[in-house]
C-alpha cells in the first residue's frame, strides 16, 4: 500500500476491488466491515467499482477504521502506536506485582 495523502486515481472507469483498496490504502475486509457498519453497498456486485464509486469513497475515506496489518492483527493502540509486546506486559505485571506485595507487607 502507498502512502499518498491524496493518490492519484489511474485514468480507467472500472476498478476492482482490490485496486479500489489500494488507492484507499485499507483492506478488502475493512471496506467490507465499513459496507456493514454504515449500512451501504458500493459498486457492482461487491467487485467492480466505478470512477465515480473510488472518488466518492476517497472523499470518506477518513470514516474507515484505521489499518490493521492482518500478521499482527490488533498490535496498534488508538494512537496508532505500536502495542505493547510481551516482555513490556510482562514487566509492567512485575511492577504491579511488586508494588501490591509492598504493600500487602
């Protein structure tokens, strides 16, 4: 995927979905999550796309979840921020740990 602000859309009339998704910089199944959240069904068939359908959808595309890259699912925070990883979890447990047996003692 690129990372254009705004992409230029290739002079054709139909796309697919992929190349829909592309220039919209997300996922087929978050396109397909957004179609059910919002009640909508965009283009023919669920496969092919006007031009008129990916300019519209590049003028909403901020109401689309943010990426989530499907190898490591949910690892980015509302920030969009890396989450934590196990060691970071596990030390921050510790930490917990250690201060309720403080004061436990």
């Amino acid at each position: 995927m690129t990372n254009n602000a705004n992409p230029v859309i290739p002079a054709k009339r139909y796309f697919t979905l992929g190349e829909m998704c592309e220039l919209l910089q997300i996922s087929p199944t978050q396109f397909a999550r957004w179609q059910q959240e919002h009640g909508v069904a965009v283009g023919y068939g669920g496969e092919r796309y006007t031009r008129l359908d990916v300019v519209k959808l590049l003028q909403l595309k901020d109401t689309f979840a943010p990426f989530v890259d499907p190898f490591n699912q949910a690892a980015l925070d509302e920030q969009g921020e890396p989450a934590a990883d196990a060691q970071e979890v596990k030390a921050k447990l510790q930490a917990v740990l250690d201060d309720l047996q403080q004061t436990l003692a």
